[in-house]
C-alpha cells in the first residue's frame, strides 16, 4: 500500500509540473528571445531607467495571396481578342509572398505610449479596462499601392495599414523585484521592427483554349519579382519607477 502511494505522489508531481501556466499577473520582465547578432539593435526612445516586460515580434497571417485589378491592364486588354501570347481578355492580378525576413530590431522610437496602472512597492494591482496603442505600417521609399496593401495583410494590419495591440481588463502588474523606488509605472506602447519582404506578381488573362473544356480558361502571365522594406509595429509593455512621496 505504502509503495502504491508513493507512485501515485510521483506521477501527480510530474503532471503538474508538465501543466501549463494560465496566471494573467506580469509578475517579472519578460525574458526576450537573443536576437541574431548580425542584425541591427535599435532604440526604443524609452525612458532610461523604463524595463521591457514584453516586445512581441509580429505574428503574420497566413494571407500569401494577394488579389487586384490594375487599371491600367484593364484598358490596355479590354478586348477578348487573342493576343500574340495567348491571351485574351485581362482577368485579374495577384501578388504571391516569397519571404519576408527581419532586417533591423526597434527599427524607429516607440510610439502611442498608454498609461495601463500605477504599482506601489510589494503589491500587485489588476488593471480597470482594456487599454489600446496602434501605429502605421511605415513603408521604405515608393511602394505601390498594391503591393502595400499586400504587405499589411500579411501582417495583419488594416485597410489604413495601421495595427493595435492591447492589454486586456484584469491583467495583473507587480511592482518589479529589486528595483528601487516605491512606485512602478506601467505602460502599453508600439515599438518597430524592420522587415524585407518578397513577392511576385502574376497577372492573369482569357487563356487561348488549348487547356480543353468548353471554355477558353485562364491564362496566368508571370509578371516579376518585387522587394520592398517596412517597420512593421509590434506590441511593447514597459514600466518606469520612481519615488513619490
């Protein structure tokens, strides 16, 4: 019986060792992945003495297909007649994403920094309400429409390219350990990262009816390679301490 025991004891141990975390409280600086030593570090023209708890990367969606009318094909290929590469008719134009890669962390200073609570020495405070920080998409020299709205996609940005990050009700600050002072102030900002990203264009016409079918089918065109550059927001949680009193 003793032996059936304490097996039971060891395997409740290892299953709750092996449980996730669901605890909301920021209780300590988050530790931040090492970034690649041959890619530029930035600052975030934060306050000197603020600590970073979180800088998120950006999590991109899965949208590797962007789709469009260019105007100018349309007027250009408004007729169905066959052309002299087989086409007829334009259809439509869509941009495919190759890759995209991190060229520089905290590209440019922060931005739209929020005031989420104020946390005195040895306590712990819960947030009120949902706070809320966004920043714009900032694209590197000329980039064709098109292509922008491609690239905010794929990052999950909206129509006007911005992004918003929050901090929702009921999350839970510390005041940091070790640090001095008896007042910790917390803050929801947008930091940048620099990312270069690669698509290709196809456009896409009538085809010339070899394909078979009743039909003339379509007939994609590949029409190049584009790269372009943007600091692409990301979600930063910081606290700056101070002395009141």
């Amino acid at each position: 019986m003793k032996k059936f025991v304490t097996m039971l004891l060891i395997v409740t141990l290892c299953v709750m060792a092996v449980l996730p975390t669901f605890a909301s409280a920021v209780e300590e600086p988050a530790e931040q992945a090492a970034p690649n030593a041959n890619i530029p570090i930035g600052t975030m023209g934060l306050p000197e003495n603020a600590v970073i708890y979180e800088s998120a990367e950006v999590e991109f969606t899965d949208a590797d297909k962007y789709v469009f009318i260019d105007p100018e094909l349309v007027g250009a290929n408004a007729s169905a007649t066959l052309s002299s590469n087989g086409t007829g008719g334009y259809l439509y134009s869509y941009y495919s994403h190759v890759s995209h890669n991190i060229t520089a962390y905290n590209s440019k200073p922060s931005v739209n920094p929020k005031f989420l609570i104020s946390v005195a020495r040895g306590q712990t405070v819960s947030i009120t309400q949902t706070v809320t920080s966004s920043a714009t998409i900032g694209f590197i020299g000329t980039v064709e429409a098109k292509l922008k709205a491609a690239i905010a996609e794929k990052v999950g940005a909206n129509s006007s390219y911005s992004m918003s990050f929050s901090v929702t009700k009921n999350t839970e600050f510390t005041f940091p350990s070790g640090a001095s002072g008896n007042s910790a102030s917390f803050y929801l900002a947008c930091g940048f990262d620099r990312y270069s990203f690669v698509y290709d264009r196809y456009d896409v016409y009538l085809g010339d009816g070899t394909g078979g079918g009743m039909g003339a089918g379509t007939k994609t065109v590949y029409s190049g390679r584009v790269t372009s550059s943007a600091d692409i927001p990301k979600k930063v949680v910081y606290s700056v301490v101070g002395s009141v009193g």
